[in-house]
C-alpha cells in the first residue's frame, strides 16, 4: 500500500516542471493531456490507496530520506497517511481533476495555455505534499508553495496591472499570517524538540498542562497562519481580489487546496488546540464573525465570482466555528461538502463568463434558465447546497456545526444564533444570486454554450453536491470523541427552517416582488450600508490609512537616503558659507579696514552692553 504513496503529488509535480520546460514545444492537446492526465492518475492512485487503507483503517507512516541532521534537529521526508490525510488527498486530486478538465475547454483559447496548467499542477503537487508531510517543516514547505502558485495563478494575466496588484495583496497578506506560523514553529521546537506532528503533540500533552501560557502562544500563532490562508478575519482582504485570476483558479483555491489549509493546520494540530481552551474559543469567534461579516458584504456584491468569494469567507468561518467548539469531524465534513458546491459554483459561474462575452455584473445577465440549462442546475443544486436546504450536502455538515455549537456549555447558544443568522444571510444571497442570473429578462444572449470538457465536471459536481451528505468520514481515529447530546427538537427544527425562511425571502425581495423594501435601501442609513457592506466594511480602508500609507511614506522617504542626505547637508552648508565668505575676498585695503572697523564697534558695543547688564 505504501509503495505508490510518492506518486501521487510527484505526478502533478513532474507535469508541471515538463510543461515548463517544453511549452514551446508541446501542441494544445500535448499540454491538456500532460495537465489533466497527471491529476487524474493521481486521484486515480488516491481511489486505490482509500480502498486499500479502509480494509485496515491504521495510519501509515513513510520515511524517504533524512534532508539533514544538525544536533537534534533531524527534518525527514516523509508522509503520514490517516483518515484526515485520506479526505483531504480525496478532495485536492478529484475535486481538482475535474477542475482541470473544465480548464482544458475554458482556457483553450488562452496564448499562455502551456504555462496555465504548469502553474495549477504546481499548486496541487504543493496541496498534496502539505496534507501528506508528517512534520511541520516539511508541511510549510508545502505551505510556502501554495502561496507562490497562488501568487501565480491570481497574477496569471499580468498584463493587466490589477491582476498584478491582486497578486501582490494575496502574497502579502497571507506572508503576516506565514511569518507568524514560522515562530510558533521556531517555538515549538524550542520547547518540545521536534516538528514531527505525533511526537510533538505527544511532547506537548507530556509537558505541558490545560491553561498553561506556552501552548496559548503556539496556537495563536498556529490560528494567525491558518487565518492568513484560509482568509479569516482580520487576514481576509486577499481573496476577494484573488478573482482577478482566470475562474478555473478561483474553484481551485476555494474549493480544493489553498484556504482549506488553514483549516487543516488546526486540524491536524488539534492535540494542541484542546491544551488552550482560550486559544479554541477564540477559535470559534473569529469564525463565527468572519462568517457574519462576510455574509453581509455578499449581499452587496454584483460582480458574480465576488459574491462567490465572500460565500468561501463565510463557509470557512463555519469551520473554523466548528474546530473552536471541539467538533473536529463536523468541520472537516463541512470543508469536504464545501469542496463539492463550491467549485460546482465556481466552474458554473466560470460558464456564464465564458458564455457572455466575460460579463462579471450579475445585474447584465439575467434570463439564463432556458439558455444554459446545464449551468442553470448546477448552480440551482449549488446554491441550494450552500444555503444548507434539507437533504442537500450542505445541510448535513452545517446542520451538524450548529447543533454542536449549541452544546458548547458558556457560550454555546450565542454561536448558535450566530450561526443562524449566517444561515439566514446565506440563503438570501445564494438565492439573490439565482433569481437575477437566471430569471427575468436576459440583458445578454450568450454566444456559446459549454462542450463536454466544461458540462461533464458540473454534472459530477451536481451529483456530490446532493449526495455528498451521505459519506462517512474515516476521522474516528483521528480525533477525539465529541459529547453528543441531542439536543431538544425545536433547536434542531429551528436550524432546519431557517435557510429555508432565507430562500423564501430572497423570492420575495428579487424574483416575486411581493415584498418592496426599495424605501429602505434608497433612504440615508441604506444607501450608506449599501456602500459600506460592498466596500467589505471598509476594512482595506483602514489598513490603507493604518498600515499601508505610513509604510509608503516611510519607504519613499527612505528611498533617498535620510542618512546621506544628513552628510549631504553638511556639505552643502558648508559650500554655502565657503560662497558667502569668498566673496568678501575683493583684495581692497580699504573694504578689509571697513570691516575691522565695522567688527571693532560691534565688539565694544556688545562689552559695553554684556558689562552695563552685570552691575
């Protein structure tokens, strides 16, 4: 079983470097087969290794070779394979193959087709070896390489300066969230003598105790990293500008790889999360207010892939929710539903703009239904999905979060009704989006519709996302077991009705028009929310004014050398005097005796006066 294991994130590796070095060599079917193909195999190689591994559900640990040996610091290559690893693997190489082969259509036409998928199998080989190291160093390598591709990818048409600004934004930020990651790592080791995930988490239940201040330390700095890659509050600016990449990209990161790993690092880290309480409430909270204020700017978006992103920002936070409470296996549910409706969305959304001449305002589409039938059910199963509608996939894995917030015994029934009214905020807009794509009257006629290589994926995604919901998850092993008290039927019967009453108002504010809030939102206080939630409250704002401006002004002004230009003054006034007094050089007897004169009676009338001052 342990034979093959290397494969599978060497394959898209391979791919990768291949098509780097022979792009300009390889013809476009060369290049679809080389991207798609590697991908394949290697979800192919995860569907034989998921069923080698739950015949005998016990972990696999593989060493390579030792990269050095410096004292007591000893970092291996090497791979640790559990059931969080196997869903995980699971959702990057089949999620992501079928992401590829609606890129093999979607970008076809593009001049840098070669380099695209170059760059996106890059990506997935970088996942992949993140969720398969067994330590920590060698699972940041994996995470450093995620961020350089997204960089990448979000940059992909740099010749447009915003798509190289939204790249820069993306490597930036989530670099504060990394750098924090880098010390908790430097910390741990300091501490506990190893990087290897079970020994350390091994060592750190050894040594420390619940409340201790160290294991507080090591996870706030663990929950920055995870913050920055999984675009959590306050590190969540980066991935609604991460749109400016090709749509394929966007269904990549949200879906599949880039801001899972955040939640994965808890995950995986969870022995010590549960030695900081402190540390898993604040877990919980910054989750639960990601999730509420990103919900709230998505209903004021109308560029189609950043109501989309928002949706990713607020689905997150529901895992990060649901790691802060202790419900480990419900979190990590969510994530691999979320990975099924979220790209299923995403590449639907991606049909619509291949299909309208790129049209991103949902406001100039409208009247698809009939159009794009294909499309039109996709994101119909989508949204309802992401608006956790009963028997949908995501139904159960949000159904389960809040159920298990609602157990937490302090602050339990405050992350419940916060959930709710996330869930709430999340049927409208999934559903807002629907109504103004697909009904009423089409302000544009698409000009195509999509062949096999871009409806085949949004079909399969279709099926998961309804069935998903019925997987078992092989994570018994991983994590603890969580107290499952049911609790009284109407909470549970509340958080059932809820995303319902959401669809039901958003048909009555977007489509059926029965219920008119148009005085409201065209009053004051509206019109300034308006604003407020479309800008993502203003936060960019604020780091404008806060951190990036005084960096700018710092950064030009250091530009000239402050501590030349000190010298530099020096010199110039000492020129300058050397000017002045060269001019009183006439070489005239008569002006050198003027000025004696002239200093001789300034001399006496300042004796005189300094000598009248003292008696």
């Amino acid at each position: 079983m342990t034979d093959f294991i290397w494969l599978i994130p060497i394959l898209p590796l391979i791919s990768s470097i291949t098509l780097m070095l022979g792009s300009a060599y390889f013809a476009r079917s060369v290049v679809a087969t080389l991207g798609v193909g590697s991908v394949g195999i290697s979800a192919v190689l995860t569907g034989w290794l998921a069923y080698q591994f739950l015949q005998v559900p016990e972990p696999i640990h593989v060493v390579y070779w030792t990269w050095m040996k410096v004292g007591q610091f000893d970092p291996s290559i090497a791979f640790y394979f559990d059931g969080l690893t196997l869903v995980m693997m699971s959702v990057i190489t089949g999620v992501g193959f079928l992401i590829h082969l609606f890129s093999s259509e979607f970008m076809e036409h593009d001049v840098s087709y070669a380099r695209y998928f170059a760059y996106l199998n890059m990506f997935v080989a970088a996942m992949l070896i993140l969720v398969l190291a067994d330590n920590l160093l060698l699972m940041y390598l994996g995470w450093e390489g995620v961020g350089t591709c997204s960089y990448l990818l979000v940059g992909f048409w740099y010749q447009h300066s915003a798509n190289g600004q939204a790249a820069r934004k993306a490597f930036i930020v989530t670099r504060i969230g990394d750098t924090a990651m880098a010390i908790g790592l430097l910390v741990l080791f300091t501490e506990l003598g190893t990087l290897n995930i079970q020994m350390m988490v091994a060592a750190a239940q050894a040594k420390w105790q619940i409340g201790d201040f160290m294991p507080l330390l090591v996870c706030m700095l663990l929950l920055a990293g995870a913050a920055g890659k999984s675009a959590q509050l306050p590190l969540h600016t980066w991935l609604p500008d991460a749109m400016a990449g090709p749509t394929p990209v966007s269904a990549l990161i949200h879906a599949a790889t880039m801001v899972t790993a955040g939640v994965y690092l808890i995950a995986r880290t969870h022995g010590l999360f549960l030695l900081s309480p402190d540390a898993m409430t604040l877990v919980a909270i910054v989750g639960l207010l990601t999730s509420l204020l990103a919900a709230f700017t998505a209903l004021a978006q109308y560029d189609i892939k950043r109501i989309l992103a928002y949706s990713t920002i607020s689905q997150i936070g529901y895992m990060f929710l649901a790691l802060g409470v202790g419900a480990w296996s419900a979190g990590v549910f969510h994530l691999m539903t979320h990975a099924f409706f979220k790209a299923l969305l995403f590449l639907g959304s991606g049909a619509i703009i291949h299909c309208l001449h790129h049209e991103h305002d949902i406001f100039k589409m409208g009247g698809l239904r009939t159009r794009m039938p294909v499309t039109f059910w996709s994101f119909m199963i989508g949204s309802a999905a992401l608006a956790a509608l009963p028997m949908t996939s995501g139904f159960f894995s949000k159904d389960l979060i809040l159920l298990q917030a609602y157990q937490q015994n302090s602050i339990g029934p405050l992350l419940w009704m916060g959930g709710l009214l996330g869930a709430l905020l999340t049927a409208i807009y999934s559903f807002r989006l629907v109504f103004i794509v697909f009904f009423g009257n089409a302000n544009t006629i698409p000009d195509k519709e999509i062949g096999w290589r871009m409806a085949t994926p949004l079909t399969l995604l279709c099926v998961l996302s309804l069935i998903g919901g019925y997987f078992s998850l092989p994570v018994e092993r991983v994590f603890p077991a969580h107290g499952n008290q049911h609790p009284a039927h109407w909470v549970e019967l509340v958080s059932i009705s809820i995303p319902i009453v959401g669809v039901v108002l958003a048909y009555l504010l977007f489509l059926g028009r029965q219920l008119d809030l148009s005085f409201l939102i065209e009053s004051a206080l509206g019109q300034w929310l308006k604003q407020f939630w479309h800008s993502g409250w203003r936060i960019d704002r604020l780091y404008a004014l806060t951190l990036v401006n005084p960096y700018c002004w710092v950064a030009s002004t250091t530009r000239n050398e402050p501590v030349d230009n000190f010298y530099h003054l020096i010199v110039r006034t000492n020129q300058a005097l050397n000017s002045g007094l060269s001019r009183m050089q006439t070489g005239r007897m008569r002006g050198y005796i003027i000025s004696m004169v002239i200093g001789l009676i300034g001399f006496l009338g300042l004796s005189l006066l300094f000598t009248v001052g003292a008696v």
